[in-house]
C-alpha cells in the first residue's frame, strides 16, 4: 500500500497559505505506521488531472485536497470523474444537509452551491460536518493491478481534519500492517553536527537494523529511529536518551510548552511570564497546552516602559541608568511578575527584536532572559536572530528550556525551596 | 520558463515539519511575477532522483531544498551530481569558512562537515552567511532543449531564505518577463460562495479577461485578481474593492493586525489588550508587527481569576455572580485594561477555548469580547470552534476586526471622542 498526497490550490504555490494538510495527514498516517511516499501540489486546472494521473500510476492510494468548494476554480470531482470515466449526478440529500447549515445561520444557500451535491457515479460520500462540501471516496478497478482507492477532501483545515480522523483513516488503518515503530526524541541545546557525532557511531555499531534520521528547528533537533522490530527501536531510544540526558527535552510529538506544563503541574508549581520583546508569544505558547490554566496564572505583556513599571513595578530610575534591554530591568521584571502574581517561578524577558539595527550597544537580536523563584534570580545574555519573528521563536523557546531545566532541578529534589 | 519546486526531507512527509519554504519561495517567486508551476515533496533517499529527473523533463528551473547538511541521510549533492553524470570535488575555501563558523563558538568543526565541502565539478556556489552548507546553482546544458538550471538550497529555513533573496532571486528576476500583475483583497465578515455570488457575475462582465480566484481562510477570504494587463487589474481591483465596502480590511499580503496597527498609528491612538481565554495570542499578533511599540502599550494575559482582579480590577463577587465567561466580566476587563493603561481603545476576551465540553451554559467555543473606549464598552457574544488554535485564531481574527472597525469610525470622524 502506497500513499501519495495531492494538493491542489493556486493560492499554495502563490505563497500565500502554509501547506498544513501535509503536516496533519503526515502525522495522523505515521500514527498508523503508514508514511507519504510522495506529496505534490498543483494549481487549481487542468493540472489536476496529470498530477492525479500520474499519482494513480505509482500509489494506490491517493488523497487529494481542495478543489471541492463552490466557486469556480474548485473542479477537483470534475477532473476526477473525467480520468475515471465516471458521470455526475446531483444527490438531494447532500443539498439538503447545505440548505439546513445555511438556514441555521438565517441564510438562503445561493444557486451555485449545487455544485457541491454532485457526485461521481460510484462514489461513496463522506459527511461534513464542519462545512458544506462533502469528502468522496472512489475505487478504481477498471485497470490491471490492485484497486487505486481516492479520497477527495475539502480543502479547508476546519473541515479535513476532523473528516479525515472518523472516515479517511479508520479505512487506512484496516489496510495497513501493523504500525512501523518509530520513535522521536526531541533534543535542546545540540548543534545537529555535534548531534550526530556524539550519537550516530554508538547507535549504529549497537542497532544496526534501525534507520537513523535527524530534523533540526531553530534551537533544537530531533532524533528520528524507524525499524522493523518495535523491541529493538525501543532498546535503541533508551540508549541514545541515555546517552544524550538532559538535552533530551521529550518524545514524539511533546513540544517544550507542553512539557514545561506537564513539570509544573506534577510538581504543583505555579508558573507566569513578563514579556516585553516577546510580546505575549511565550504565553500564547504555554497556553496552548491544554491544562495550562493548571499551572499558568497569567502574564504581564508590558512594550511600554510605563507598564513595566505599572505592572510588574520596575522602578523608572532603573530602566533610566540602564535601559529597557538590559540584564538589570528583565531582573527586576522576573522579581515583580514573581513577587506580585505569587507564582512559584517567573520568566521575563527584553531584547531588541528586530527588524532594524539597533544600536551599537543594543544591536536588534540582543536579548535577556531572567529567571525568578524562591531562590532568586538569575538573567543569561543572549544573541539571537534578528529578525522579529525569528527572534520570538527562539526567545520563547530559551525561556522555556530554562523553565524547564529549573523544574527538573525541582522533581529531583536539589532545590529544597521548590 | 517553467519554475517547479523540490522539497526533500523525511520529516516533511512524516508530519513533523511544516513547509514554510513552498510559502516563502512562491510568495517571492509571485511577487516577480513568476509563478511554481509544481512543488513536490520526498523523503531523504534514493527518490530524490526519480522526482528531480521528472522535474527536469517538465521544467527548466528546478529548486531544491534541503538535504545539504552534515548527516547521513543528508545526499541531495550526491543525486544531483550522479544525475547531471558531474563528480564532485573537495574545496577547500568552503571547509575554511566552516571552520570559521565553528571556531567563532569555540568549537572544532567534526570530520564528517567536511561532505559539505564537496562541489558537483562546474557547480557555482552560493554562499551561506547564516550555516555551513553553501547553496549549489548548476545549469545542465547537456541534453536537447533549453538549459536546465537546478539551484540547491539548504533545508533550514534561516539559512535558505536570505540565500534565496541574495543569490537565486536576481538570477530569476533577470530571466523572468515582466511581472505577472496580481492583485489581492482580503476579506473578512463575507462568507466564501456569497462573496463570490457577490462579485464574480459583474467582476467577469466588465473584466472578462481579469482571472479570479478564491482562497477562504478561518474568518477571513481572499479575492485574487491576475491578468496580463496591469492598469486592466487594478481597475477590477477598484470594482471589486468599492463593491465590498468595510469588508476589504486590506491587500497583498497585508495582514488584519498590521492594519490595526497602521490605523492606530496614523490617527496617533493608543491600544492595549486583556486576554483571558486567548492566552497572548492577540498581543503575539499585535506585536509581530514593526512598529507595534508606537502604539501597542501591552496586554494583561489573565488567566487565573485573581488575575483578572489584580491586575485588572475586575471585582471578584462579578465574577462568582456571572461567572469568569461573561459579557459582564468581558467589559469590566476592558474598562479595566482602558482605565490602567490609559490606552485609548481596549480590548477584552474571555471565553471556553476548549478541548473538553465545557458546560451546557458554557460550552466549550463560546466567546465574550469586549471594546472599550471613551464612548463605553460593548461586548459581543460568539460561538467559535471548540478546539484550542483554532478558537484562540479565530477570537483574536474577530478582536482585531472590532478594533479594525473602531478605529476605522474614528478615522472618519464619526466618533467626536476618538
């Protein structure tokens, strides 16, 4: 069984939308043991229907998104019932659905809608219920070979995901095998060369049947194990995160933010943040984890140097003698979020996010990042890209760390305040 | 000159990574009037030629991304060159500047950096100011036809972008025709099939040779225009924009929060936020902008309720009477957030951002937004999406339009106070 994926929209290759289907069907296949052997994108036209075809001639099952919309340049279940040699016909009750989700929003469905009621002879329908295009499912067997099965999807994400959890994948995980093991450790801290150097030669003298892989993001690098035998890639983690200790920040899909709240509440501790050249992006992360508000109590976003002072209670002859972006002031903004919010440990952070020079002394990337808890507090000078959002990446994901690495000193017990 | 684009890497495929390049490269590529024909993706491995000789057979610019780095699974030079029938050589001035790159953080370089050294013989190098892979432009003049010119990047997406700006794109724009007239209105309030219903039977009757386009994201559309004649464009622009009044926020690649922050400016106001159930995102948004700090004083991120009291004022009996998610408790967080900064419009969310049910009286999607300025508070009460990003995107998406259209009534003058 392979899968290839094609995505149509003009508006992708035009850059003005990010590619999210691949990384959510990606990840909802590799879940299954299943990966994509190929993706493509293609403009909304006739370009549809070479690429389809040409997917049909390698995979056997092929997913396309997109295309089944109401407006004009949506001609995905035309071009694939033209390459199938399958008629359309208009389907009432499909109409009928669209005609209730517009009459709940007090709306008349206007006459071309009808277009997303037509189905190719054959096809099976899969139901919407975040919109009002449904997803279609055909099998071809009118060639040599095995059947090429085609899920035609909707493009927007609101809509696909959840289509693609309770009708695309249960049909894919009957076919597949059992699930390949594969096993992610997300690493912090080591360049990927040094990654390599310090892991791969251990790694494959000791496991030899297991695929190595690495993917670095800013400030961190993961370390990919795929292999036949789930025991053995299993064996295989344990060494390297033996290996590698602390630099090991989680597994498979944990992201920092999630991690630092799973410490935190496991601990019992209570965390908030002040932000200044960040701008609330550290915040926005940790409470994307669902449980955060757990462990968050809150944040203080403070641009303005009056609210630096009205909030976090800087005091202004500080941020005078030494400037917004200084070692001093994310200090004194780390002990005032602590001190005020009662939270057990605060971060705070100023810098010159870019774009634009900044000064010689206060060159945009320049960033500090403070840490404060019972013990104290504790600021790191750091450079970092001076590009805004760039800088806001890799500002919150230092915070993080350090975050994270205190409350790891907390669950081993070194810290006897926490 | 038919431009694809070839993203290689497993993570890709594997849903781990987003493929910001497909973005970058064809927003770049669109603004010099060129357009990707194609983007493919594959794993690091032997696929990489497959894909690139079809490329090849189809197009005459052929960018690669990614798999140029140090690691084993890192063999896009080797396919390449292999494909061209090209050996490649070590050279000693790009393993100097690695070197460099290293010793500057007081490392030594590992052995196996040195692949990265290794040139396809007649290749041009592209210099890699931000890592230690340097880009690789080959034109294969080899077969019948027209010159294929491969260009290979490498895959992080800070090295390959200003690699990109500095190196490829002047070589492209030298090549390209004029630009490719395009224009954009973005779109917000109308749904997708009536604003086409809207706009596409006159746009095509007085500008049959305009293309038009759609591509509807989470509470906002986008109306594209391409055709071959500039001035014939801008006039369906200007038709369409007149026609869709207050729901065109803006174009291009503007986006909602830099045109509240631009409004903002211009008329010299002064904003802040109080998020609750947003977490940040609004304030993220807000300050991912150039140029927020000139009108962005801050945010309270309250997301325990003694927050809400401490830092906004809000009266605790308030909150236990109405709840935290209230319309009640939404404009008192604003007037709260207005009467401490002393911002001249504040906004306040508050709201269920789910996953999990919530409750019958507060489920999960519901929302309270609150505007606050010298005339009084309103608040608006709205069911968004029950799932995590996609609530907090869409409640910030409908904040940032409440201060769109306050601060647009101020502008005009219809508002005395503003």
């Amino acid at each position: 069984m392979t899968v290839e994926l094609l995505n149509t929209g003009s508006e992708l290759l035009l850059g003005q939308t990010l590619n999210t289907h691949a990384r959510f069907i990606g990840r909802r296949l590799a879940d299954c043991g299943l990966r994509i052997a190929r993706q493509t994108t293609v403009p909304d036209g006739p370009e549809i229907g070479a690429a389809l075809a040409e997917a049909m001639s390698r995979a056997t099952v092929i997913i396309v998104t997109g295309g089944l919309g109401p407006t004009s340049d949506d001609i995905t279940r035309d071009v694939a019932a033209a390459l199938l040699g399958r008629s359309l016909h208009f389907e009432p009750d499909i109409f009928e659905r669209i005609r209730e989700r517009f009459a709940r929003r007090g709306l008349t469905p206007p006459e071309r809608v009808k277009v997303q009621a037509m189905v190719p002879d054959g096809a099976e329908i899969l139901p919407n219920d975040h919109g009002t295009a449904p997803g279609l499912y055909l099998v071809d067997e009118s060639r040599p070979g095995p059947p090429k099965r085609l899920y035609l999807l909707p493009g927007p994400p609101r809509e696909l995901n959840p289509m693609f959890e309770s009708h695309v994948l249960p049909r894919l995980r009957a076919m597949a095998g059992p699930p390949l093991p594969i096993r992610i450790l997300r690493t912090i801290g080591i360049p990927e060369s040094h990654l390599q150097d310090r892991i791969e030669g251990p790694l494959r003298s000791q496991f030899p049947d297991v695929e190595i892989g690495y993917c670095a993001r800013p400030g961190e690098v993961d370390l990919r194990l795929i292999g036949r035998d789930a025991g053995l890639v299993a064996r295989a983690e344990e060494f390297a995160a033996r290996d590698l200790g602390d630099a090991v920040y989680g597994t498979g899909d944990d992201t920092l933010e999630q991690v630092v709240v799973r410490l935190a509440s496991s601990a019992g501790l209570r965390l908030a943040c002040a932000e200044s050249c960040t701008g609330g992006h550290l915040a926005d992360r940790l409470t994307g984890v669902p449980g955060a508000s757990a462990v968050f109590l809150g944040a203080a976003v403070v641009y303005a140097n009056e609210e630096k002072t009205r909030q976090l209670g800087v005091p202004p002859e500080l941020i005078a003698r030494h400037g917004a972006v200084s070692a001093e002031v994310a200090a004194a903004m780390a002990e005032g979020c602590l001190r005020r919010t009662g939270a057990d440990h605060a971060i705070a952070l100023t810098g010159v996010a870019g774009p634009g020079p900044g000064t010689p002394e206060k060159p945009a990337g320049l960033c500090f990042i403070a840490h404060a808890s019972a013990r104290g507090a504790r600021v790191e000078r750091l450079t970092l890209p001076p590009d805004r959002p760039a800088f806001k990446e890799a500002a919150a994901q230092v915070a993080l760390d350090i975050l994270r690495r205190a409350l790891m000193l907390c669950a081993r017990g070194a810290e006897k305040s926490c």
